[in-house]
C-alpha cells in the first residue's frame, strides 16, 4: 500500500476510533502545549503520519465537542476508566456512505507528558479499499513543550511542514 492510502486509511480509522474516544467528557485532557505525534499501523512506523499539534483549553473543548457530534454515527460504545489509571473504549459506528467500523482502544499514560493510544479496528464497506480490513495502530503523543510563537490551539505540522488547524478544518 502506497503512503498516500496508508494515510488515508489511518485518518478515516482514527477518525472513527477518536470519535469515540473524544465523545467521553470524563477522559483526561493533554497537559496545554505542543505534542508529538507519532504512529504506526499493522507494526509499521510511518514517518509521513507523524506531526506536532499545539493544545490548549479550548482546542480541547472544540476537539470533545466535535467527538461527541461524529460519535453520533456510533450504535454502541462502552468506555472504562481501568484501576491501573488507563481507559479502554469500544464501538461500533456506521457512516452515511453505509460503510462500517469497530474499534477498540486503550489510552495509557499520565496525560501530562506522554500517552500511548493502541486501537485496533476493523472495517467493510469502505469507499477505498486500503481502508477496510483489520487494523492494529499504536499512537504514542510526548509533550515537547510549550506551543510554538505563534501557534495556536488546534495547529498541526506534518513531517512533511505541511500546516493546518484541525479546528478550522472540521468547520469550528
């Protein structure tokens, strides 16, 4: 699979996975500043898919909010604060487009300087090919920091230096 699929295919499964997982208003929030984000998918690391995103108070609160309206196309979700501090979430979300997915996902870590997020997922009936299937990602998130100058809450950078804000992209 090609790193533009692989891209692709990651975004929509963490969509649907984050969806669920952002909708949970009891979950811990990033410590504010500027976090690394690195990934990998089915045991590969893929460098295109790493990127630094700025947090703040209200990117959080944006960001929640936009979970809680993209878990409405969940039919289930359980979310669990386990006793070792991690939480575990599953679901199972049908899209417009009818295609479906089902996630499971732990989030460890003290939120504070580093979170690891292992989602495993399986999806049918997606539009693009690379994107249904079975499906392992382990998102790690390290604070680096304090946002850059001029960064503000919701900014990304991809490895690649492209720049966008996922709060203006998702229309907030």
């Amino acid at each position: 699979m090609n790193h533009s699929k692989t891209l692709v295919a990651t975004a929509v499964i963490l969509l649907a996975a984050e969806s669920v997982l952002a909708a949970a208003p009891s979950l811990p929030q990033h410590r504010p500043g500027l976090w690394q984000q690195t990934m990998t998918q089915d045991g590969v690391a893929n460098p295109k898919a790493s990127s630094e995103i700025c947090y703040d108070a209200a990117s959080e609160t944006k960001m929640t909010a936009l979970g809680q309206r993209l878990s409405k196309n969940c039919q289930s979700r359980q979310i669990s604060h386990n006793p070792d501090g991690s939480w575990t979430m599953s679901g199972a979300c049908t899209f417009q487009a009818g295609w479906k997915t089902t996630s499971h996902a732990t989030l460890a870590g003290d939120f504070g300087s580093k979170i690891t997020t292992t989602i495993d997922a399986k999806t049918i009936g997606a539009p693009a090919p690379a994107m249904n299937g079975a499906h392992h990602m382990v998102l790690v998130q390290t604070r680096l920091g304090p946002c850059k100058p001029r960064q503000k809450g919701g900014d990304i950078v991809m490895n690649d230096g492209t720049k966008m804000n996922v709060l203006d992209e998702s229309g907030n």
